[in-house]
C-alpha cells in the first residue's frame, strides 16, 4: 500500500471512532507514557496540541504540567522546520488553516529540541521498525534530524502496523504508544 492510500484509509477509520472511544484512548496513552522513567525524570518535553481526529493529548499534557515539566509544542512555519512555543496553562490559542491548534507565546526556535528529553509527535501510523507515517507535510522530518532525544509517536491501537511505506528522508521513532501500551522499537 502506498502512503497516499494508508493515510486515506486511517482517517476514515478514525472517522467511526465517538467521542468516548477517543477519550478513553487519551487517558489511556497518558498513563501508558506518564509511568515511563523516562519521563519521571523529564524537565522538558517537546508534544503537540492534538487534532480532533488525532489520539488526544490532553491529559498527557496536564499530567506533564502538574509534574512540573515544561511542554513545548510546535508552530508550523511553511516549509521550514517547526518552530516551539512553551505551553502556559491558560495560554490563547489559535487553529491554523490545516486545523492544528497552536498556543500564543515567545517563539524559541527549531533549536528548542536540544534540551528535550522526548519528543511525542502525533502519527497516523507506526510500524514495528519505527518507521511513521504523518500526513505527508515533512514538518516533523525537517524537524527531527540530528534531534538526540527519544522520538515517541502517539498513534490508535490499529495504527501499529507490520510495515509501514517510507523514503530515506524519513525519520523513524523509538516507541510508539497506543492505548494498549508502549511499543519499543527493536
């Protein structure tokens, strides 16, 4: 399957899930990454404000926040690498054209992700390389490279694939976490 037909046939999956399914996903993939050491230990974490059709963010985000942990979440900028805001509770926000959410704030620039501890990206698929499927803009690829912090993909239990199409510019993840749990790559 190529990645055009893939990406088509996830978002018309993620269409037949309610609003109750996608509430028990978020809470479940929080707790799944909350428990890791990995992010116990964590200062900051760069993650993303989720789309509707995406598994949620919202309550990883709190738990991070009620911890302590500095989130910071991208600003899309064209064709460039995606820049990074810090998340304040409370903070206004926006939706671009593509319906991302995006906070207001002091752009820290694509340099922001050297001090992270884990990157947590959204993902329309994962497969057990570590190879993601996005929807297809490169944002988070142009991003990524050289990033020295573990990649984490956030994607539906039914995303984690076998095998998943990619190119060489594609930046794989170490893990990706569904409802069901953390899945480490090899």
């Amino acid at each position: 399957m190529d990645k055009r037909t893939l990406r088509s046939a996830v978002l018309a999956g993620r269409r037949t899930m309610d609003a109750r399914q996608r509430a028990d996903a978020a809470e479940a993939i929080a707790l799944h990454l909350l428990a890791l050491p990995l992010v116990a230990s964590a200062r900051r974490v760069a993650a993303y404000l989720s789309m509707s059709s995406e598994p949620g963010t919202g309550p990883l985000v709190a738990g991070l926040q009620e911890r302590g942990v500095e989130v910071i979440v991208p600003i899309t900028r064209a064709e460039s690498p995606l820049d990074w805001v810090a998340l304040e509770p409370g903070a206004q926000r926006t939706t671009t054209s593509l319906g991302i959410p995006e906070p207001e704030g002091e752009h820290l620039g694509p340099g922001a992700l050297a001090d992270v501890q884990l990157v947590v990206m959204p993902a329309l698929a994962v497969d057990h390389a570590g190879n993601r499927l996005g929807r297809g803009a490169g944002h988070y690829d142009r991003s990524l490279v050289g990033t020295r912090a573990p990649l984490c993909a956030l994607v539906f239990t039914a995303e984690l694939l076998e095998q998943v199409p990619h190119e060489p510019h594609d930046v794989p993840v170490h893990m990706a976490v569904t409802p069901g749990g953390v899945f480490r790559v090899p």
